[in-house]
C-alpha cells in the first residue's frame, strides 16, 4: 500500500513541474504486472504498479533482491511487455546498465558519437556534440582515449554521456555505480545530481543502497518482495546537494531500512 500523503504527492509534482516549467509527465505506468514461465507455472513478479513520474523528477526504486526493480527498469525502457497494464513514455527512454556496455574497439568520443549517428545527428556535428557531453561529464579531452585508458568511474561518466547523447527526457539508470569503490561513487552522486539539475532530465534509478538512494532522489519507492509492488514512498525534503553521511539522509535511511527490513521479513526473506 503507498502511503504517501495526496498533499505529499501534490508537492512532488509540482517541486518537479517548477524545475522543469513542465506540465505533462515524464513516464506513466498504469497497473502493471508482469509474469514469467516458470517450473511450477507462471510467476508473478511484478503485481498491479501505478506510478506517475513527473519531467524533470529524480526518482529512486528501492527494493530486496529479485522484487522486481530491473523489471520494471526494463518496462520503462520498452525493452520487454507488460502482462497486464500499460506503461507509456515521453519520448524514447534513455537507459544506462551496471556494467558500461561500452563498445572497447571505439574510443570513448566514438562511442558516444555512434549514439549521436543512431539518433540521425548529422557526420559535422556529432564530434563537436560529443566533446560538448564529454565536457558534461567532466571528461573535457578524453574523446580520443581508449577504455583500457579510464578507470571505472571514466568509462561510467562515458557511458552516461552516451545516454546523455541520445537526448531523452528520461533517463533510466539500472544500479550505475554498484561496482564503483566509495569514493568514486560518492564523486559520481556529486556528478549525477549536477547533470541532472543542469540538464533537466527526469532521472528513474534503481538501487539498493538506501543511503544512496536518499542521497539522489526527490522521490524514494519501495517495491515489496515478490510480486513487487509499491509498498511505502518517500518525499524527500532534504536540499541538494547532500552528503551521504549528512545527519538528515542518515535518519532518512534508517527509516527506510526499517521499511525495508519489516518487507523482507514480511514475505520470508533472510
């Protein structure tokens, strides 16, 4: 059940609306649920989700292991069929994995130029247009180097101006930064909340860390344990930019670990 006050839900919308001068929305999803084949028949894995996400909303999807999270991504993104329901978008979402999914052949200005050529960017413009992202990026010069070249949180800030490059008004983002050590991570929070603030991009953000997810979001959805639905959202009131270890995202967390704890409990998890 979402718990979410109609005047909490009210705010978000228009905090949203305000940073985007928007009035529509962003990504629709209207009582989706989604089964899969399995030894004993179909599974449900996702039950009965309604979600509107405003332009220009930073939201993160917060869950246990396997309740659905990278499903709903996958949704979102048109990359799979709802069972029932419908999921409908502004525009083709831009979607960014865990791992890179750089091409290693390509450098990393060609890589994101490619996105550019598949987005119809005409031959002059894309290396001018790809430099520009790069420099988003706080990659300024890095267009002719080569992966083996960039560290892990490098090949991130390319493959996040790659789906920059695809010029979208969402922006789906499948655990990112899991395999980054802390300290590139906390420097990629800083990069991302910039980005998104400069660009206006709605961002959907599936995570899960709490704390990281406290630390990005202006909206926290926590998605039970099999069948994955909404159980508790979160406004969250906290001014950009935030730290991490800030005394209020830290209440916040343990707030939602909390949540998340009694959900894991709740449906036989260890």
């Amino acid at each position: 059940m979402t718990v979410t006050t109609p005047l909490a839900q009210a705010a978000t919308t228009a905090a949203a609306t305000a940073h985007t001068g928007a009035t529509a929305w962003a990504a629709r999803i209207e009582h989706v649920s989604k089964s899969f084949p399995g030894p004993a028949g179909q599974q449900l894995v996702l039950d009965d989700i309604s979600l509107d996400i405003a332009p220009g909303e930073f939201i993160t999807l917060l869950g246990a292991s396997g309740c659905g999270k990278s499903t709903l991504l996958n949704l979102v993104a048109g990359l799979d069929r709802p069972t029932a329901g419908s999921v409908t978008t502004d525009g083709r979402p831009a979607l960014m994995f865990q791992e890179h999914a750089l091409f290693p052949w390509l450098t990393a200005g060609r890589n994101i130029e490619l996105a550019l050529r598949l987005r119809g960017v005409p031959r002059g413009r894309r290396r001018e247009r790809a430099e520009e992202l790069l420099e988003l990026v706080r990659l300024k010069g890095a267009h002719g180097k080569r992966l083996h070249e960039l560290s892990g949180g490098m090949r991130q800030r390319v493959a996040l101006a790659r789906a920059l490059a695809q010029d979208s008004r969402l922006l789906l983002m499948d655990e990112p930064f899991a395999a980054l050590d802390a300290i590139t991570r906390d420097v990629l929070h800083d990069e991302l909340t910039r980005i998104w603030a400069e660009t206006g991009v709605c961002v959907l953000f599936v995570t899960h860390n709490v704390r990281e997810a406290v630390r990005l979001a202006q909206r926290v959805i926590l998605l039970s344990s099999r069948p994955g639905r909404i159980a508790r959202q979160w406004t969250v009131g906290i001014p950009q930019p935030r730290r991490i270890e800030d005394a209020a995202v830290a209440e916040l967390s343990v707030e939602i670990t909390e949540e998340l704890r009694g959900e894991i409990r709740r449906h036989g998890r260890r």
